[in-house]
C-alpha cells in the first residue's frame, strides 16, 4: 500500500509550492487506495510559530486535502532523534564540530556542494585530546557525519525516483552535514529519516530542490538499517518570472491567493492540479 506524506516547516505561511507537494502526495495516495499523512517538521524551535502550524491545517482543508490523524509533529519526537544518533555514534561515523559559522568562512578553501560550500573539515581532524579539552572547558558542539567513513559502511546505493528509475547515490554529495545542530541536538536531515521510517512512508513526494538531499538520506537509511522509500522529486511551481517560489523573497502565500478571491479549484491548477 502507498503511503506518502506532506511534511511542511511551520515557519511561514504555505505557498504554491507547498500546495504542489501536498496535491502530490494526496493524488498518489488516493490513486492506489494508500494512505496520506501530514507530518509537521518543528523541531526548529527557533524558526517555528503555532500560528504557521494552525494555518497549515487550515489552509490544507480549505484546498479540499484530507490526512489522517494522529499528525506527527517532530518537537514530540526528540528522544527518537536522540536514539537514532547514538546508533550512528556507536558506528563510529559521527564528530563532534565546534566551529563558528565565521571559523568556516576563515577557513576558506572549503569544497563547493549542490547548496553552497561544503563543511571543510576542520574539526574532523582534532585529536581525542582537544575535544576532550573543549567539551571540559563548556564547549557544545555539533555532531557532523564523517561522509568518507559513512560511504565505506553503507556502500553502494541508490533510490527508486518516479517508479523503476533508478538514481545512483553519492553518498560525499553533502559533505560532512550536521546531523545534531548544537541548539536542537538534531537536524532536518535526522529527522526525515527517522520519521519516514517510523510512519511506514513508501513515497516521498517533495520538490525536486530537495533531490540532493536524498543522497544524504539514503546513506543514514542504510547506517540505521531502516526501509528506503521510494521519491518522487516534482517540478518546483516557478513564478511568472520564472523564479522559483520560497517562503522568504515575496512568494505569494496560498492565503494572500484566496483572500484575494480564488478557489481552491483555481489554486490546485496554479499548482499544476485540474481534477
Ligand atoms: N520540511 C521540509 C520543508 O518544509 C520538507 C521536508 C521533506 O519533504 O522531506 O521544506
């Protein structure tokens, strides 16, 4: 059976991208009798707003989606980040990173990644002594992935894209990525995979900007030995300009698009949905 699931940020308020995603995932479920869930990615406290939340059930229903109950929401989640973590740890794949995001600008000569500069390494090379001498003195860190080590565990890889495809995985794609952000003691990355696999999820359906992530992913899948999914990476809903819709730089909320009179018919084919 095909469970697929909507995993929206509460740190803003849903855009025609979202609605893209959402439709997606429905329209996957509901085709094959599957099931669609709604998962609420909070474990940024620091970003994340009850209000988003709320608006996020709202604007859901008001588009004509439905999804079952209970909704996961991360911030209940921690202690299973937590144990997934310490999996990793036991294996030897992880390190703990001390650097400033100014100690990485410094450093310089740091790779280029699909999103930006890839982490250097600095800390990967401290010896036992010196972390132990910083953890002493007060330090929290962050725990990164040892991307070489973890490549040489889970080796060879790949992922079901829209059906037989199959994409192979670079596993160094995302360099060493922080795993357990020193204020959340987890991080985005972590947590979809935990929580894929904890709710049963057989179809990620998310845009296509999120596609090298699953590099990523399927390295922690194999380290954790959970089950992989299969993806399907949709076109990103662009803007009359051509540029791509985000939260931040002036994409047009769902809410702003119905408050000025659309339909949720007229929004779901914005999004790419006549039904
Ligand atoms: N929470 C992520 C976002 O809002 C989506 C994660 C995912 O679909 O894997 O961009």
């Amino acid at each position: 059976m095909t469970v697929t699931r909507f995993a929206p940020s509460p740190t803003g308020y849903l855009h025609l991208g979202h609605a893209a995603s959402a439709l997606t995932g429905w329209h996957a479920a509901r085709q094959s009798g599957g099931r669609f869930l709604l998962r609420i990615e909070d474990i940024d406290h620091t970003r994340c707003r009850p209000v988003f939340e709320d608006a996020i059930h709202e604007d859901l229903a008001w588009l004509g989606l439905d999804w079952e109950r209970p909704v996961r929401r991360q911030s209940e989640h921690r202690a299973e980040y937590a144990a997934a973590l310490a999996a990793l740890d036991a294996l030897g794949v992880l390190y703990p990173c001390f650097c400033t995001r100014k100690d990485i600008e410094a450093a310089g000569q740091a790779p280029q990644g699909p999103e930006g500069p890839l982490y250097p390494g600095l800390c990967r090379a401290l010896d036992a002594r010196e972390r132990e001498r910083r953890l002493a003195a007060g330090a929290v860190p962050a725990m990164r992935l040892d991307a070489k080590r973890a490549a040489g565990i889970a080796g060879e890889l790949s992922w079901n894209e829209g059906g037989p495809a199959q994409v192979p995985v670079d596993p160094r794609r995302l360099g060493d990525a922080v795993l357990a952000r020193k204020d959340i003691g987890a991080s985005y990355h972590l947590a979809v995979v935990v929580d894929d696999a904890a709710q049963g999820v057989t179809l990620v359906t998310r845009g296509e900007d999120l596609a090298e992530a699953t590099h990523l992913h399927r390295v922690l899948q194999a380290l954790l030995g959970l089950a992989a999914p299969d993806y399907h990476h949709h076109k990103l809903v662009l803007d009359d300009e051509g540029r791509r819709l985000a939260k931040r730089g002036g994409a047009k909320g769902i809410r702003a698009i119905r408050e000025a009179g659309m339909t949720p018919a007229e929004i779901r084919a914005l999004a790419g949905f006549s039904d």
